[in-house]
C-alpha cells in the first residue's frame, strides 16, 4: 500500500460498482465522494450527449479536468472507466490510494443491461465489454494499490473490507 494521501480512488471497468461502493465507503469513512462522471453531467449534460455531439476526444478532456478537481478535492473518488487512459491521471494517481474493483463478465451482463452508454452502443455489448476490459486491464491492474471483486457477496462486505484497507492503523494516527 502507498502511503495514505488526501483520496481514495476507485477504478475499474464498467459496471464494477465504484459509483455505488464508493458512496457507501465515504459515507463510512465520513470523507466527502465525487463520481467524476456525475460531475461532468452536471456541468456539461448527459454523457451520451457529450460523446453524440463533440466526440469522445471532448468528453476525455472535461473527464480530465473533473478528475483533477476531484483528487484536489480529496475524499473518496469514483473514476469513470476510461479516465486512466490519460497519461496526467495516471501520473496524479501515483499521490493517492488507488483501488481496483473487479467483475466477472456473468454479474456485469446483468448490471449493464439496457445501458445507455456510448461505448457499449454495440451490437454485441458483452463482447464490447469484454474487449475494453482486456485492453485496459493491464493499466487498471499496475495503477491499483488493492483489488476488491464485486461479483459476489453482500456488498457490504466489499465496502467493509475496503474500509479496513484504507482506514489508518493506530501506529499511522500516532
């Protein structure tokens, strides 16, 4: 593990979970939570929006800029998917507790069902799936600090065994 800095960031694929882990471990952390894809719809529309009309290129660029506010910002952090792929962000996530959720190809079907999201607009959005996580697998895994799997269990098992990962020892409050 890194040394503790001001975030907590949760990266991974599609339909991993960080979005909804990432709520509840800030929540028990008592640190604030910024999804960086929520914060790019909220200042600039609905992602499928942004990627229809000013392309992926754009959408990369305001995901950079929400990433960066919210590393300054600190707390716990949900990465969209592709946001590792800028080489800044990989650099600014070497100051931080990266965390990398995991899920198998059987639970993700079933939570992207019906998705409106542009890189799955496929006529195949498993195999889809599957491709981008093969690519960027090999990123997601050499900038984790710790892997949680999310595909089975109670969720609050994950949230509480990456509370236990990221919560400072007693020698680390001294």
């Amino acid at each position: 593990m890194t040394a503790p800095s001001d975030a907590i960031v949760l990266i991974g694929p599609m339909g991993a979970g960080k979005t909804s882990l990432g709520r509840r471990v800030a929540r028990r952390l008592g640190v604030p939570f910024t999804d960086t894809d929520a914060a790019v719809v909220r200042e600039h529309g609905p992602i499928e929006r942004i990627f229809a009309e000013r392309g992926e290129a754009e959408f990369r660029r305001l995901e950079r800029a929400a990433v960066r506010a919210a590393l300054v910002a600190g707390g716990v952090v949900s990465l969209g998917g592709g946001a590792v792929l800028d080489p800044d962000t990989q650099r600014d996530l070497g100051a931080h507790r990266v965390v990398l959720l995991t899920v198998a190809p059987r639970v993700v079907a079933h939570r992207l069902r019906d998705t409106a999201r542009p890189l799955l607009q496929d006529e195949d959005p498993m195999t889809r799936w599957s491709a981008i996580l093969s690519e960027r697998l090999p990123l997601y895994q050499r900038l984790a600090d710790a892997t949680f799997d999310t595909s089975s269990g109670p969720l609050h098992e994950v949230v509480d065994a990456i509370v236990a990962w990221a919560a400072p020892t007693q020698e680390e409050r001294a």
